[in-house]
C-alpha cells in the first residue's frame, strides 16, 4: 500500500472571494445568467473554476436564473362547415 494513502487529507477550499464575485455579477446582469454564462464570465476574469463547483456555489448563495415564461400559440376559431354534398 502507498504511503500516501496514510497521509491523505481533503483541501478545505474557501471560495469567499469566488462567491462575492458571483453574486456581483448576478445583480450586475439583472438575475438573468445561470451557471453556464457565470462559468464563462468567471473564467474571463481569471478563476478556473468547473461548471459544477459554479453550479454548487450558486446554490449555497440561493441563487439561480430568473426563467422566461414559455409562450404557446393562440388556438384559432372554428369555422362552420360551409361544404354541400353534391
């Protein structure tokens, strides 16, 4: 067995800085950007981060995108059948 395996030991991260900048952004484009566009914005302003650690830090925060309602059609009315049998 690998003597790592004894000392192994998870890296506590601190995202502080991360998640004032994600909740900068987030106000800064009215609650439109999810976690794929914030992943995009992130990693152009230097942070490296996996779409799912923005996704997971975006949930702590209790944030999320405002959804567009989806929009249907209008059904047109029925016309009388006008048709003689010949």
């Amino acid at each position: 067995m690998p003597r790592s395996s004894f000392y192994y030991k998870e890296i506590k991260r601190n995202y502080h800085e991360v998640k004032e900048t994600i909740l900068s952004l987030y106000k800064k484009n009215r609650k439109r950007d999810g976690y794929r566009p914030m992943t995009l914005k992130l990693r152009q302003m230097g942070f490296h981060l996996n779409h799912k650690t923005v996704l997971k830090l975006m949930n702590e925060l209790g944030i999320h995108s405002i959804l567009r309602k989806k929009r249907h059609g209008k059904r047109g009315k029925l016309l009388p059948i006008t048709l003689q049998h010949a």
